[in-house]
C-alpha cells in the first residue's frame, strides 16, 4: 500500500470524526443511515457489511465482547467508506477480523485504527514511557490494532519503536 492509500484512509476517517462529532462507530453508523444489527447465529463470523437493495448493514456477532464488538463495527464502516462496490454481491465475512491478506481488510482494519484511536493520546502515552502493549491496554484496544496504529502513525512522520508485527490471526484463537 503506498503512502497516499493511507492518508486517504485516515482522511476518511478523520472525515468522520468532525462531521459526527465523535469516534462512536454506532453513531456515525447510525448518521451515515447504516444500519447495524446484532445476530446470535454467527459461530465463528464476528462481523459483516452488506449492501441489499441499495440499504446498507453491518451484521455483527452479538456473542463477542462489547469491545471486540466496537472495534469489528469500525472495521465494517471502513468497508462501507471504501469498499462499498464490492459489497453487492458478496459480503465481507470477517472471520478473521485482522486478516492482512487482502487489501480490503487491511484498509478496513486501517480505517479502525484511525477512526478508533486518536494519534494525540497513542503520542501521550508514548512520550510518557508506556510500550505498546501498555497503550493498548489503557486505550481498551487490541495491540495488533495498536500496532497498526502506531505503523500507521509512523509513515506520517511519528517515530514510535514498533519491532512487532500486527499478527494476522490472533482473534481466530
């Protein structure tokens, strides 16, 4: 992904955030007319956007924990914001929410990040001492979104020590 894809996708989500006034992924889902439903038939699927007679849905599994839940609503608005297209005619099934095999869902989780972690409380938190693992936990954040954070943050001229890399399969376990 080169460098103008990620400021497009933090722009987006940037966006976003001045025009809803918040970070709440439900809101802005909410404000966009997405409408977002909780389904208890998902095994191991935590989320899915879906375009169905031009009305658009995020499916999420209403089993997974609030957090997790939050975070997979973020992904599937970043889909909603740069993926639509594909949506027609086959969902994005998340069954593995990191996944970076593909380039939707890199974006998506991408998306996430920004939308979901503000680059001036990762930055406090940073130049205060905490690790990575430490932002995490005080930002109520998985550390492979984090971690896509901070990379993030780091093409934008930030200069955080981030040796780990964000593992594609951790929610899968």
């Amino acid at each position: 992904m080169n460098l103008l894809n990620k400021s497009l996708l933090y722009e987006s989500a940037e966006k976003y955030i001045r025009r809803f006034g918040t970070r709440d992924p439900y809101a802005i889902a909410d404000g966009l007319g997405i409408e977002v439903l909780f389904r208890n038939d998902f095994a191991k699927l935590k989320g899915l956007y879906r375009v169905i007679q031009r009305n658009r849905f995020i499916f999420l599994n209403e089993n997974l924990p609030e957090q997790v839940q939050t975070l997979v609503c973020a992904h599937e608005l970043g889909h909603d914001a740069h993926h639509r297209n594909l949506a027609d005619d086959s969902p994005f099934r998340e069954y593995v929410l990191y996944s970076m095999n593909t380039r939707p869902e890199y974006e998506a989780n991408l998306f996430a990040a920004s939308l979901l972690l503000p680059d001036d409380e990762v930055h406090k938190y940073a130049r205060e001492g905490y690790d990575v693992v430490q932002i995490a936990a005080m930002m109520n954040t998985d550390i492979n979104l984090m971690l896509i954070k901070m990379g993030d943050m780091n093409s934008r001229g930030y200069s955080f020590n981030t040796v780990y890399t964000p593992r594609s399969d951790f929610l899968s376990r």
